[in-house]
C-alpha cells in the first residue's frame, strides 16, 4: 500500500477503517486481493442499491460501450439520454402524478444540491434558506452551509452564511411542539430571520445519524412552508432510489416537494450522475446560467434507465425492501436490548438503519470489529455515535441475517462489559 501512503491526500478517511486493496466485487460482496469475501453493508454509501456489478446492469454498460455510443455530450442531446428521460417520466414521474422538470446539474448529489439553491434564490429573490440540526448535503460552499456537521463545515475556510438553522424531528425531545420556533422566528418581524426561499430537508439524515422524520412532521413542514410561501426542497441523494421502500422517500409521508435531489444510485451501476427536480413553473433558469463539463455521462444515462425498467415497473422491489427493513428492525432490536449497558437503540426506516450508543466510540468499535470478521460497516452521527447499516436492495436474506449475526458477534466483544471470573 505505499503507493497510497506516499502519493495520495492525507483527507482520505473510508481506507483509514478498511486497509485492505479491494479488486472485485459482485452482488453483495467484495473482495480484496488476497480473495477474502467481505459483506457489503456500506454499498457505496448508498450508492449501489442494486449491489455491485449487477448482471443485467453490466450487459446493458458493456453493450453501450462497445458500440461505441456517445459517452460524454454535455447537454447535448443524445440517444442515451432520451432513453433515460423516457423511462424516468414513464417508471417514476407520470404514475407518481408528479410534474417535474429534469435538470442534469453535474455528476455528483452536491452539484444537484448547488442547483437547487440557486435556482430557489433565484426564482424567489430571497437570500435565506433554512436547514435542520444534524443535516447533511455535501462538502462544497453552498452545500456546506446548510450541512450542520462542525468538522466539515470547519474545512470551508470561510463563512458560511445565508442560511439559518432550525431543530430537526424530535431534536428536542419532544418538549417542543413542532416548528413553534420557525413559526415563531417567521411571524416576529423583530425576529432577525429574513423570509427565507427555501427549506431543505432530509426525510431520513444519513451522515447526520439515521434521525428518521415522522410523516406528521413532514407534513407539518410542507404545510408551514406552504403558508409563508416558501419553497421545499427534499434532499433525496442517499435516501431516495428505494432506500427506505418507496422510490422517493417523501411517498410515505405524501407530500409533493418542490425541488428534490438525486444522485448515489441514480445511475444504477455506481456510475457519476444527479438530477435536480422542480416544478415545472420553477424553470426560470436562462440558457447556461448554471452548467458543468460533466452533465450528461451517457453510460450513467443507459445504466440508469435499465434500472429504473428493472427494478421500477412493478412493486416487487420496494415490498421486498419494506420486508428486509422489518427484519434488520426486528434483529437490531435484539441486539440493542443485549447492549442496554452502552445504551445502544435503534434508529431509521426501510433498509436505512442505524445502530446508535450513548457511550462513546461504541459505534466504531463495533465497526472495527465487524470488518475483522469480513463485515463492511460505517458510522455516522456528530460524535460518529451510530453504526450504520446501508445493505444493498437487492441483498439475499440469508446474507442480511449473516451480517446481522457479525454484527451481533462484534456489538458484544466492543460493548459488553466483561464477566468476572
């Protein structure tokens, strides 16, 4: 590994927790160089739902490759991307009622995130946008400001403003009612808060911790955001694409965002793509008022709307999703409870599950110990308090109850206080 030690940047974190060289992966394993099998419960940070190197997925890719269809256009149209445009509206946008418009923003969930704060400043004039304690959009300046994680909004170097931030569901334990505050803050004209263009909003915070909202605080928001005519904008990067059931992880609650965000496993295979989405009066955008070299990686477009035929004709997948969540619930539980000493309890919806400890680096410990036993586990939260759990859609039952059974073996030997003789 001196290659790595010797040439790349010191901020590379995920190969600090897994120092091994990974070569192949399929399903929902991968291997490392030496052959060891390791359990995927990380998926590309939720990046591979449909596991890695999906056959159907992989024939569609290597088909688009070597006939040597367009691989990179801009915006330029192609056929690759009407395929995916038609599968799109026809899988996902017209069964759903949903009258989007399509932006192709950039290659990664934090240039659709980029998009659609300036495109809600930029239709409604207005400056601010409200986040929510423990939120998380992505690591560049604009999605940095309404991330609440201190270490990363501390590698800004510079302020980060324009936003406010308010409490998330439950952040408060209950002793609030919902948004008195923000209502508060909007009907006080003394109160310092501008009218804000925008709320935006995670239905389940990933990297903040698997803080899950209610679908009655989802509601609670969009109606408030309908009274002061403010747009919402659902972060949907790592909970959308089925996650946590539904395609779009707003369906449960049946609310109707204004602007959504996708990217992860949009493409299907792993490949770089995001998607802005907003109403369709909301596209005030002038010709290359926001663009980028890296919008239209027509291989993400094939890949893309072969999964979406595959996996989103029918409801086969997001059943199938609800099921496994109840199981990894059901174990998760089973193992808090042996774990009460450190305060371990469970958090999340659909296959977007998190283990959570009050005491401090329980939730890296188990990690650490996971991977020894060929489990691929990361942590999240403030203090990286949760381990989290982000299996491939697609994973066999006997390979979730696999895991969970590491995860069982290496929550006792990080947590359990040890017997005297």
């Amino acid at each position: 590994m001196e290659i790595f030690e010797r040439l790349e940047s010191e901020v590379r974190s995920y190969c600090r927790n897994w120092p091994v060289v990974f070569n192949e992966a399929r399903g929902s394993y991968i291997y490392d160089e030496s052959g060891r099998a390791y359990l995927d419960f990380f998926a590309g940070a939720g990046s591979l739902n449909y596991g890695h190197n999906n056959p159907e997925l992989k024939t569609r890719l290597i088909d688009y490759i070597v006939s040597d269809s367009v691989v990179h256009s801009l915006d330029a149209y192609s056929a690759a991307k009407r395929e995916f445009l038609s599968a799109f509206d026809e899988v996902l946008l017209t069964p759903r009622g949903l009258d989007y418009k399509v932006q192709f923003p950039g290659p990664a969930g934090n240039n659709a995130v980029e998009a659609a704060l300036k495109l809600a400043r930029k239709y409604t004039g207005r400056e601010t946008v409200i986040s929510f304690t423990n939120g998380f959009h992505g690591m560049t300046l604009g999605a940095l400001a309404v991330t609440g994680n201190s270490m990363k909004r501390g590698g800004a170097g510079v302020p980060l403003g324009h936003t406010a931030t308010m409490p998330f569901d439950n952040y408060l334990d209950g002793q609030t009612p919902d948004f008195l505050w923000l209502r508060s803050l909007l009907e006080d004209s003394g109160s310092g808060l501008d009218k804000p263009a925008a709320v935006i909003v995670e239905t389940v915070q990933g990297e903040g911790g698997i803080n899950a909202a209610s679908a009655e605080w989802l509601r609670g928001l969009e109606a408030l955001c309908r009274e002061y005519g403010i747009l919402l904008i659902v972060d949907d990067i790592q909970m959308g694409c089925g996650r946590t059931g539904g395609f779009f992880s707003f369906e449960e609650a049946g609310i109707t965002p204004d602007i959504v965000t996708l990217s992860k496993s949009i493409s299907g295979y792993g490949l770089p793509l995001a998607l802005t989405l907003f109403r369709r009066e909301l596209d005030v955008w002038e010709p290359g008022e926001h663009n980028g070299t890296f919008r239209g990686f027509n291989p993400a477009f094939a890949t893309g709307a072969a999964a979406l035929r595959a996996f989103w004709s029918d409801d086969e997948l997001e059943k199938a999703t609800l099921a496994k969540g109840e199981l990894i619930a059901s174990r998760l539980t089973d193992i808090a409870e042996d774990a009460a000493e450190a305060g371990a309890h469970v958090r999340g919806r659909g296959m977007a599950r998190g283990l959570a400890f009050e005491r401090p680096g329980a939730a890296k410990a188990v990690a650490a110990e996971a991977f020894k036993r060929g489990l691929l586990l990361e942590t999240s939260g403030p203090e990286d308090e949760v381990a989290k759990l982000l299996p491939p859609l697609t994973t066999a039952t006997e390979d979730l109850e696999r895991g969970l059974d590491i995860i069982a073996e290496s929550t006792r030997a990080a947590v359990k206080t040890p017997q005297p003789a």
